[in-house]
C-alpha cells in the first residue's frame, strides 16, 4: 500500500510539475516575444562541459584539442539563500566505456585577413558537412576567395593559453582587448558564474554553446542589429532572434545581427542562424555571455577601429549594393491606397503643390480583399493596371507594391500552395500553423514566388515592399532537410534574396525592395526600414536608435516611416520628423492617413516641401556618400562614433547622427525650436543659419527647418538646381558649395549617374 501511494504521488507530482512547466512557457514565450536562450544554462537536469585546457595544438594547422570538463550544477544554500554552484561529474552514462566522461573536442584557428581571424570549436568529434560555400550568409567573394590566409597580423592577434584554457585578444601593441572566462576565474568572486562551456540537455541530449568572454571596466558595445535600445548593450541582455515586435519601441528586433564590436578595438560576428542571447554585463558586469542554440562556435574575431571592423564584417557577408537614383527621391504612400484613380491623383497632387518625389507605393489594398495578397490588382478598383503604370511612369513615378509571404486559408492560393506543397511543413508533413507560409528553401517555391512577382514587374512595377518574414516556425520542417531552430532567422534572408533576384533580373544594376526583417547578409537585398513606429516622441526615438543600431551592423541603407505608423500622426511630431525623414538614405511618408501634406495644412505643405526640397538640392552628395557607403560597409545614418572614434564624447550620443560623413543632423524629439547638441572637435557651420559651432557640448536653435543640420568644417557639398524628380536633375549644373571657416581647405566627393568611379574633389 505503501508503495502503491508513493507511486500515485510521483505521478500526481510529474503531472504538477509538467502542467507548470507548460505555464511558464506559456508566460515566457510567444511568437511576438525574442527567445532567451540563457534559460538553459540554469537547468539543474543539464550536463554542463566547462573548457578546461589545450591538449595539443598544431600551429602550422592551425588545428588542436581541447578537453572539456564535464561539471553539473548542484544547488547550495547559505543561511536563507538558495544559488547553486558548478560542480564536478563523474558519468553515469552507460556503457561508460562507450563515452567520454571529459571529450577533447577538435578548435581550428584560421587568419581570414590581416584584420580578421576565425575560431571554429566542436561539441562532438562529428564534424559539420555544410560548407562556407552552401551558406547564405556568405556572400560569393567570401565563399569563392582563394590563395593561403595570413599566419600572423600586424593589427592584432588571438593566442591559445594552454591551461587555464583561454582564447586571448590582443591588439596590435600586445594590449588585451578581452578573453575567456575559465572556472578559475570564480575563485575571485562569491558568483560562481559559469564560464566558457557548452550545454549537453537532460531532456535530449542536444547540445547549445556558451562562450564566455570578460569585459573591461569602461568597454561599450555596439551592433547587434535594429536594436531600439540603448546603443551601448553593455547592461543590457539582448535576443537575437527575429520577431514582429509590433514596433521599434521595445527589445525585440525585426532585424537582429549576430555581430558586435567594442570600443576596445575588436568586434566579433557569430557565424550561426540560431537563436542568441548575448548578455551583455546584465547578469554579471564583468562578462559578455554569448548563450547561443547552436551546437558549435565559429566565431569571426576582428581587430581595429568601427571603420575597419565594419569593412571586414561585410567583406565576409556582403556589402549592400548602390541603390538607383530614383530611390533616394520622396517615396509617398499611407496604409493605403485603394484604387486607380486614388494612386493617379496623388501623384497629381505632388506634382501641383511642387513637391519633389519619385515614388507611388500602393500598400495592402491594391488586390480584391484588403491584406490576402494574390498578385492581381483588383480590376474593379484598378481597370487598366498597365494603363496606370505608364502614366505614373510619364509624370516620372516609379511604383512599389505590398505583399507578404503568409497565405491564409481564405486566400485563393492556399489550396494552390498546399497542394504543390510549397509551404514549411510540421513533423507529420502537415502544417505547423493555420497559415500557409512559403518556403524559400524549396527552390519551386522560389520559383513559384518570382514568377508572381516577375509578372508584376513586366506590367511597370518598379519595386515590391518585403514585408513581414519574422514568424518562419521554430517547429517547422524545411525543404532543404534544416529544422526551424536554424531556419526561422534565415527565413527573412531567404526572402530578401527570392524578391531582390526577381526585381534585379528584371531590372539589371536597378534593383531594389522595401523590406521589414532581416538576418546576416540581407544587407546584400537593399534597403530596408524601420517597422511600425508609434506616433509619439518614443516611436521617433525607437526609429532614430534602431536605424543608428542597423547601421553598426554592416547595412548601409535604411528608412522609416515619417510621422509614426500607427495612427493619424500630430502635426507637431510629423513636422520634426521631416528632416530625420529627409535626412535619411531613404524618405517615406506612410502610415494611417492622412500621410500627404495637403490634407493637414497648408503650412504643413510648405514645410513638407521645404524638406523635400533640401533633399533633392542635396542629391549629389547623397548620391555620392551612398556609393561610398556601399563600397565600405559604411552606413548613411552613421553614428558619431563611426566618424569620429578618438572622440570619446562621440561615443556617448545616440540622438544625433552623421548623415554620410560631413553632415551632423540632430533631430527634435521633443516640441521646441533648440536643443542641446554634442559636437565633435572642431568647428561646426549651420547649414540654415551659417552660424558657426565649436565642438562640445552646445545648445542651438534650429533654423526654418525643426532639426540640427551642421556641415564640418572644411567640406565641400555639391548641390545641384532643384528638380521635381530625380530623372530630371539637372547634372552638369552642380554647384560645390564650400563649407569652411577655420580649414584651410576643404574636401568632398562627386559621383554622378553613370560614373564607375568616386571623384574625390579638393579646394
């Protein structure tokens, strides 16, 4: 009887403790939620392998061993408070002769460049078959490269420290930049913190890594994405994992990167699509805790300043290709469009009250139902497509037009996508979510997908907006054999390159979409922009930090919706976010009507217009900043420590902005006509009022136009006349204007339509 009630109560207990983890999985994890991955290294049921030492190392192989000891985690109390320590194991594991108790599992060190250095570590003596030349985050110079790596630097060095085993940065001076953690380190500190290690899980066996480097007192850490965040991630744990955050007002990212760099002099890319959570000093101040879902490391380590570690990250996954010139120009739309005579009368209305655009964008509302996308326009909204494009085309309009990859099961193709089994499938081949999600790993999807697209574009359609791609099934199957942990943060990759190969073949050197989420390397797919901002100061700001954020991770090109998303946006914020619009690679109006200028104001338009303006009269030096930016890995949206990284103020700001290299623009975030600034060494001309700055910390007031815009000294900007529409600017009149007060002479670039090369201009 005894025994009969022992048992009952285990059963009761399981049952309990099941029905509990499933609640707090429930409370900790939806879809519109990032995944933090630094959960399952506090799992008591894990097996935990701490790296230990080097066993042996061949340096002209660059090829070694290291020993991992297995450790588990023991619970200790201490008066009333409970923690729990890494302890040593000894397996029970059976046959214990089949299996190491302390594996020495294969490291590989190799010089990709002078700058950059990469180490792959194993959790299991199986090697990977994937190659760099199958991965899609690789772009086709890295995969292809040829010829033997370096085997040492001049500008920095990574060295193996036998026991206690530790990867150790070092700069070119022998300083160290960091290094790993190991277990020895506690012996310091009553946090008995887990160093270096890797994870085999109790429920699976499947395995996750955890590098552990230190962090120095002072180190900031920039990168990791659209982050909307504090720029500085130090303090701060940060997911990368793509979502749908709903907005660029919390931690979650449409666009999470796996890249990082320190003021330090050294940056990091962690070569992986599976979720990440890179803690940053916020559980332990003294260390970046990279907890990552992948069962290997390869890590790509790089040495020097933002400039150089940026030109070597995008040398590895791609630097994003020159835009048109039609891009840079006024890109108008609002959630949206509803018909013909709608899209044909806004671009009337631009052209009658003068101001500059190049582009029409029918957002959810062009097909027969609002939002279920089937690649036709609604021929009762929209008679004569083709008929429409043209004269768009005539009055110098190039067309954009929404769709997403998600088919629902009311929409026309979902019997169509199920039936060719196009989708991402669940373990039983079913599917794993009511919708009907494309599977670009599937090469007849890809080629179902771009033959819809290809037929839009052969009608006159310019561009399409990529939008959505964050919600590819954690529990999904893919057609390439991968499972979701590995494909969800690829999906927006996927997508990028399926929709960028249609609009580029159709549109040779001229491609381009409009796309919301992104993974390493969309950066190659340009461009991309900011999400659903709120219509408020915040969402202002969200969008201001993610674009400065997006830029610190290789893209070069980025846009927003000016004035917010979500609701009709106030005129005051919509009127202080024209320059930050203006002033960006990229300017749309969009979001919940009204978004066009005349149906605000009258004073509106004419400070919409304004900005408009300044921007085409500016279009030389954005056009040539651009092609600098995009032969760089340089973003437009570039913040000040990018520019100026000996500046130690510079590395503080986050609400201002370098847009290109000469021009310092600071936003209002909040009503007013001043605000303080902090300007770089050196002297600053204002470029409404001439006015002249020096560098620290300054308060000023804007000129007509609400918003800080400074030129450094000694710059030369070229202008060219005002022009309606980018086709038409007037290229042999450019007027290079000289921007000088203190310099004794001043610099800039020059680069026009169907130049193959930057002209750098001295006077």
């Amino acid at each position: 009887m005894r025994e009969q009630l022992l048992t009952l109560f285990c059963a009761i207990s399981a049952i309990g403790m099941q029905a509990q983890i499933q609640t707090n999985a429930g409370v900790q994890y939806l879809q519109c939620m990032p995944k933090d991955m630094s959960t399952d290294f506090s799992d008591l049921s894990n097996t935990y392998f701490l790296a230990d030492s080097l066993m042996a190392f061949d340096k002209d192989k660059g090829e070694g061993l290291v020993q991992w000891k297995r450790y588990r985690l023991s619970p200790r109390q201490a008066f009333n408070l409970n923690g729990y320590w890494p302890v040593r194991m000894q397996m029970l594991d059976f046959p214990d002769a089949a299996y190491d108790n302390d594996p020495a599992l294969k490291i590989k060190v190799e010089w990709i460049t002078p700058r950059t250095a990469r180490i792959r570590m194993l959790t299991t003596p199986v090697e990977p078959k994937n190659s760099d030349a199958d991965d899609i985050m690789f772009c086709e110079a890295f995969k292809t490269r040829k010829g033997p790596s370096p085997t040492r630097s001049e500008y920095g060095s990574v060295e193996i420290q036998p026991y206690p085993f530790r990867l150790i940065l070092k700069n070119a001076q022998g300083k160290i930049l960091t290094q790993t953690r190991h277990l020895i380190d506690n012996d310091s500190t009553q946090v008995k913190l887990l160093p270096f290690s890797f994870i085999k899980r109790g429920s699976d066996n499947s395995r996750s890594v955890n590098p552990v480097f230190l962090l120095s007192p002072g180190e900031r850490i920039y990168g990791c994405g659209e982050s909307f965040t504090s720029l500085n991630k130090v303090g701060q744990k940060v997911h990368l994992s793509v979502t749908d955050p709903q907005g660029p007002e919390t931690d979650g990212m449409y666009k999470p990167v796996p890249f990082y760099f320190s003021n330090r002099g050294y940056g990091i890319f962690m070569h992986t699509s599976a979720p990440v959570t890179a803690d940053f000093g916020a559980s332990y101040i003294g260390a970046q805790r990279l907890f990552m879902a992948d069962e290997q490391i390869d890590l790509f380590v790089f040495f020097g300043e933002p400039k150089d570690i940026l030109d070597e990250y995008t040398n590895i996954t791609g630097k994003s290709p020159m835009p048109p010139l039609w891009s840079f120009g006024t890109w108008m739309s609002r959630i949206t469009y509803f018909s013909q005579e709608e899209g044909l009368d806004i671009a009337k209305k631009l052209r009658d009250n003068r101001i500059p655009a190049d582009v029409i964008h029918f957002d959810t509302g062009w097909f027969g139902t609002d939002w279920q996308c089937d690649y036709e326009f609604a021929r009762d909204r929209f008679p004569s497509p083709e008929k429409m494009l043209k004269q768009l085309a005539k009055d110098g309009f190039h067309t954009c037009l929404w769709q997403l990859p998600y088919f629902t099961p009311k929409n026309l193709f979902f019997p169509e996508i199920i039936d060719k089994e196009l989708h991402v499938k669940n373990a039983t081949g079913g599917m794993p979510v009511e919708d009907a999600i494309l599977d670009f790993t599937n090469p007849e999807t890809v080629s179902w997908y771009q033959s819809k697209i290809t037929n839009l574009l052969k009608q006159g359609v310019s561009t399409i907006k990529c939008d959505f791609g964050e919600a590819a099934p954690y529990n999904g199957f893919y057609h390439n054999g991968h499972g979701g942990l590995y494909e969800h943060n690829l999906y927006p990759l996927r997508y990028n390159k399926a929709l960028w190969e249609a609009v580029e073949r159709q549109y040779p050197d001229e491609g381009i979409i409009w796309a919301r989420s992104a993974w390493a390397g969309s950066q190659r797919y340009a461009l991309h922009w900011g999400g659903d901002a709120a219509t408020n100061n915040i969402g202002m700001l969200g969008d201001l930090r993610g674009g400065l954020s997006f830029g610190l991770s290789g893209f070069s090109f980025w846009s927003h919706d000016m004035g917010g998303f979500v609701t009709a946006s106030p005129e005051d914020i919509y009127r202080r976010w024209l320059p930050f619009g203006f002033l960006s690679s990229h300017t749309r109006a969009h979001g919940a009507p009204p978004t066009e200028p005349w149906l605000i104001s009258e004073s509106f338009t004419n400070a919409f217009r304004e900005c408009a303006e300044m921007k085409y009269r500016l279009m030389p030096y954005v056009y040539a900043q651009a092609k600098d930016c995009s032969e760089r890995g340089l973003p437009m949206v570039r913040a000040l420590l990018v520019e100026f990284p000996h500046d130690a103020g510079a590395w503080l700001v986050e609400d201002e902005y370098m847009f290109g290299s000469q021009m310092l623009v600071a936003p209002l975030l909040e009503s007013g006509n001043c605000r303080t600034v902090y300007l770089p060494q050196g002297k600053w001309i204002d470029y409404q009022t001439g006015k002249v700055y020096d560098g620290g910390y300054q308060t000023i007031e804007t000129g007509h136009i609400p918003a800080i815009i400074l030129v450094r000294d000694g710059s030369i900007i070229p202008h060219a006349p005002l022009a309606q529409r980018t086709d038409k600017i007037d290229w042999n009149a450019i007027e290079l204007k000289e921007y000088k007060t203190q310099a004794t002479h001043c610099t800039g670039l020059l680069f026009k339509p169907g130049d193959t090369k930057i002209e750098r201009i001295e006077k």
